[in-house]
C-alpha cells in the first residue's frame, strides 16, 4: 500500500500506476484523514456511509472493488465524484465477497492556455457553489453508502470511449440531496466499456457553456469515437434573461448546430435530447407544453442533421402523466415543491428513458446499456427504485427552472 509520500510522488507523473487500497473497516486507512496530495477519508462520514478520497491527476480510471466482510452482511452503493451513481444495492451476505468495476472521469478547471496573441483563458470560469463540489478538485471521491461493505479498492488508469454531457440543472451532478439530475444516474445503467463525463451546469444556456469556457473544458478532452449528449433548453427560452436568450426558430438551432460541427470536427458522434418537461398539468391530468416549440426544433434538427435524437420530452411528459397528478411530485426535488428539478427518483426514471433510447436508437452504444426495458407509460414505483442517499444535504434549489 503507498504512503502518503509515494503516493504524492506518483501523482507528479503523467499516468500513475495502479493503486491499491484495504478499505475493511477495521484497516488504517479508514482512520487516516485526507490530506491534499495523498489519500484518506473526507468528513461527515456516519453509520449510513463514508467517503474516500484519492488525489489523482486529472483523466479517466477504472475503480475496481472487492464488496463484502467475513462478519456482515452489507448492502453497497457506490458514488463518484459529485453524487454520480457508479454501483446500486450491492447485496452480500455474511462472508460473501463480490468484486465490481466501473469508470469514471475526473477533472479540474485548468484549460491549456491560448496562445500570448489569441483570445480565450486558461480555466473553467467556476462559481463558488462549484468550488464546494468534489467535480473540479484535485482528487477522486468516491462515496460509500447504505449499509457499505468494502473490502479493498484499486485505481488504475483507464481509456474507453467518452460519453459527455452538455446541459443545464436537469442534466448536472447535483451535488447534495434531495436533487438529482439524469446524468448522474445514467452510469449505474451503462457497462463499464464506456466512460461518462457530465460537464452540464445548473442555469447554463447554450450561450453560457461557451463564456464560461465549460464548453472549451469539454472538447480539450474529447477525442474520435467518442460522443456528445446536447440538452438545453430550460434556461434558453428566458426572454427576462436578455444576454443568453435564443428563439427557437432561429438562434436556438444555430447554436445547436456549432455544438455538433465542433463534435464532427474531432471524429465525435452528437447527439440531441430534448429538454423533460415542467410538472404542470391540467384540469385533465395532461402535461402542459412549456417547451414545446424548443423541442419541436431539436427534433427537426436532428432529421436535418442526421443525428441520433433522444426525445426526453416526449418521455418526461408520459411519465408524469403515468404517475398521475398525486404521484408525480414524488419525483421531484423539495418534497413535490420544485416543478422542474428531480429527486434520486425521479433522476432514476429520466436515465432509464434515456437507457432505452440510446438501446432503440443508437446502435453503436446499445451494447453497452445494461438497464433492464423501460416504458415511460409504465414507469416502477418509488417502493421499487431505492437509491441511499448522500451524506450531503442542501436546501438551496438548483439554479435555473
């Protein structure tokens, strides 16, 4: 096992070599507290999880675990980072050991810096909600939770081919419960052949992913093969926000349509998502459009472009219309008060419908998703979707609505 200082040392190489980690709950490890450039365990930890850090440069690994104690049985879920759910309901029994693999992407803000003469900066313009987050750090997080068993933990470096999402709060990492986006949710129904690397932003737009620079973080990695989920539309229809309005006749599409040449241009495959829709329903129990024309646009780009289309909408507004007007809130964010943003459940729900969607409609990545079918029109209930919760709770809304 590394010390702290052979650890640090290995982290100023460009690809570290593989790291081992005894995590049973009676190892020092699970004493020793994280310091900047080694490893350890974060605060807060309690009886119903922990979390484990391991400064690494930024990239992409494969984090492979031994589940399960001679003495208890366990029941594991696992996170990364910013509450991605990587491993769900992991169940052994006494004695039992299980081991499981997945990859998941780190990083940091740092750009490579343009040239003296050329516009552009050398970092994510991030906020301070960001900076509170385990997404743009110096290190690898990973949560344990539920009734955890770990029994060891190894870190390697990894190269597959990248999933990255561009989007706004519905899309995110949310970082502290109740809220939970769909991108946090998809890898746990992916295979772990395929990396997903969610650059989505709370209040982003089309326009502001390009200012902030988050868009320039996400093609500084991309490479052939890989492939660029494009969801927004929440924030882009705000006329009350004048600097990153589009119409969606017009600029909307436009801004589209350089998100996807930037893909093409370094050998990437986009794809277009339509944005879920609001939880408002009528006196008949139908969903009431609040973004119809934005997805309308989507979907006639993508027949022009011809680009896969996964349409979220269509899916959402089934959804909340299955459920019923007295049900529905359970899937989302503030107890049922948050209209646009999700809970654990009903970002699980989302994922799945963009499970089957990417299983119907892109044949390239169907291999690799590992969700059981899904019909929006029949959706599981809350008893039958168990998701532990996070250590880390908030009561402040997502940005955006």
């Amino acid at each position: 096992m590394p010390s702290s200082a052979a650890l640090a040392l290995m982290l100023t190489l460009a690809t570290p070599g593989p790291l081992q980690f005894d995590l049973s709950a009676s190892a020092p490890e699970r004493q020793h507290r994280y310091e900047m450039g080694g490893h350890g365990m974060e605060p807060g930890g309690s009886d119903n999880g922990f979390r484990f850090s391991v400064a690494l440069p930024q990239g992409d690994y494969r984090v492979t675990l031994t589940l399960g104690d001679r003495r208890t049985a366990g029941d594991t879920t696992v996170k990364a980072e910013a509450r991605r759910l990587m491993l769900r309901n992991i169940v052994t029994a006494k004695g039992q050991f299980v081991t499981r693999s997945f990859l998941v992407n780190i990083r940091t803000p740092a750009l490579p810096p343009p040239p003296a003469t050329a516009p552009g900066g050398s970092a994510v313009r991030i906020d301070a909600r960001d900076a509170r987050e385990a997404t743009w750090d110096e290190k690898l997080t990973l949560e344990f939770l539920g009734t955890p068993q770990v029994a060891s933990l190894r870190i390697e470096p990894a190269s597959a081919p990248t999933i990255f999402l561009a989007g706004d709060s519905t899309v995110t990492d949310q970082y502290a419960e109740p809220a939970a986006s769909w991108g946090q949710m998809l890898p746990a129904l992916l295979d772990d052949r395929i990396i997903i690397a969610n650059h989505a932003k709370s209040g982003e737009t089309l326009k502001s992913f390009l200012t902030n620079l988050r868009f320039d973080k996400l093609l500084s990695t991309m490479k052939p093969g890989d492939w660029l989920f494009i969801q927004f539309g929440h924030n882009d229809q705000k006329r009350e926000w004048p600097q990153t309005y589009v119409a969606p006749d017009s600029t909307y599409p436009a801004y589209l349509r350089a998100y996807i040449a930037e893909a093409r241009r370094r050998g990437a495959h986009p794809v277009l998502v339509t944005s879920p829709e609001r939880r408002n329903f009528d006196a008949q129990g139908r969903i009431i459009d609040t973004l119809g024309d934005y997805a309308a646009a989507v979907r006639k780009l993508a027949s022009e472009e011809q680009v896969p289309l996964i349409d979220l909408n269509g899916d959402s507004r089934a959804i909340y219309e299955a459920l019923g007007v007295d049900r529905a809130p359970a899937a989302f964010n503030d107890g049922g008060r948050d209209k646009t943003h999700h809970n654990n459940y009903g970002a699980w729900l989302l994922a799945s419908a963009v499970a089957q969607r990417i299983r119907d409609t892109i044949p390239a990545l169907a291999p690799h998703v590992t969700a059981p079918a899904f019909a929006p029109t029949k959706p599981p209930s809350i008893a039958q979707v168990v998701i532990a919760p996070s250590l880390i709770e908030s009561d402040q809304r997502p940005a955006g609505n």
